[in-house]
C-alpha cells in the first residue's frame, strides 16, 4: 500500500472514531435530536454549549470545526433514514429462511 493511501486510511479511521454524527447516533437518547444530529452538536459546541451529554446523549469532538463538514456530509447521506426515525416509520429488518 502506498504512503499516500495508508495515509488517507488512517486519516479516515481518525475522523469516523471522532464523528458526531456517529457519537449521537450511536447514543439513542430519548428526546435527542436525529435529523443532522451530529451536524447540530458540532454546531453546538462551536456555539459554547455548556450540556451536550443533555442535549444529545455524547459529547462533541475534541475538533468540532474540523469535524463539521464531515458530519455534515454523512447526516446528509443518513437523512432518508433520519427523516423515517423523526416521522415514526418501522425500519426494521428481518432475515429470511
């Protein structure tokens, strides 16, 4: 593998480790927000927000400005998913035999 890939890879493994789109996803709080969740904690945080563990069940990244776009691109690419949460539509999945 070249330097510059495995670089990349690296980089990328970081970056999903310390998303908060993943962080509030994965948190499932009652009453938190799903639409552009990790989106709105970077936001959040930038803005000083004193309580992100009450507002949306995690905390925000040690770098939310650099975080921002990324999160940004990946609650856009969850929105079908986020927007079936928020209206209360059943998802689920269920294996055949």
């Amino acid at each position: 593998m070249s330097n510059p890939l495995r670089f990349l890879l690296v980089l990328v493994l970081l970056g999903i480790a310390g998303c908060a789109s993943v962080r509030t996803l994965n948190a499932a709080q009652a009453g938190a927000p799903v639409i552009y969740s990790g989106t709105r904690l970077d936001w959040y945080s930038l803005q000083g927000g004193c309580y992100p563990m009450e507002r949306f069940g995690a905390y925000a990244p040690k770098y939310a400005a650099l975080d921002l776009p990324f999160s940004a691109l990946l609650d856009t690419l969850l929105l079908p998913w986020a927007l079936a949460v928020e209206l209360g539509v059943g998802l689920t999945v269920q294996g055949g035999r």
